[in-house]
C-alpha cells in the first residue's frame, strides 16, 4: 500500500480485516474489535499470533509499519495492555513520517 496520508479509519479497518483472519482459527472472528481492544486481554492473542500480525502488516504496508520495532520499545506489561488503537496509531505515523 502506497499512500502520503491514511485515515486511522482506514487502518483500523484494515487491521480489524487482518485480526478477524488471525481469530478465525480459534472461534473467535466474530470477536468485537475497536481502538480500546486489548490483544491479550480481549482477544487472548498469544505472541505467534503477534508475529503473524507483523507479517500481515508488512504485507499490507511494505516497510514502512516495523512492528517488531514498535513492540521492542515497550515493557512487557505495556506490551500486554497494547490496544489495537494503539498500533492504529503507529501505522498512521509509520505512514506519515515515511512518506
């Protein structure tokens, strides 16, 4: 995906498309997902689903959206209470700033 600007709108649809593909191998694609969504308390994603967001998202946005990156600059207890609003956040930014 190549754009100077995206809405988080957007994003958040595009990443709600990508965790309703992760979920539906537990059950659980019809899980409520919006920006204050917690992925290991609400959608109890486990770290292999993390790395399999990460590649869904390089896929997505190319290079731009290093989540590996994002994820390293956080404690683990930040990394448990992360919100999907959050990474919405950071794609935006990674978006903006790279483009």
């Amino acid at each position: 995906m190549t754009t100077e600007t995206v809405s988080a709108d957007t994003v958040l649809a595009d990443i709600t498309a990508m965790l309703r593909e992760l979920l539906e191998e537990y059950g659980l694609d019809d899980a409520e997902i919006d920006r204050d969504t917690k992925f290991h308390d609400d959608l109890e994603l486990e770290s292999i689903d993390l790395v399999a967001l990460s590649g869904q998202l390089r896929d997505h946005y190319g290079d731009k959206v290093n989540f590996a990156e994002f994820i390293a600059e956080r404690e683990l207890d930040e990394i448990i209470a992360l919100t999907v609003g959050e990474l919405v956040d950071h794609v935006v930014t990674s978006l903006a700033g790279e483009g």
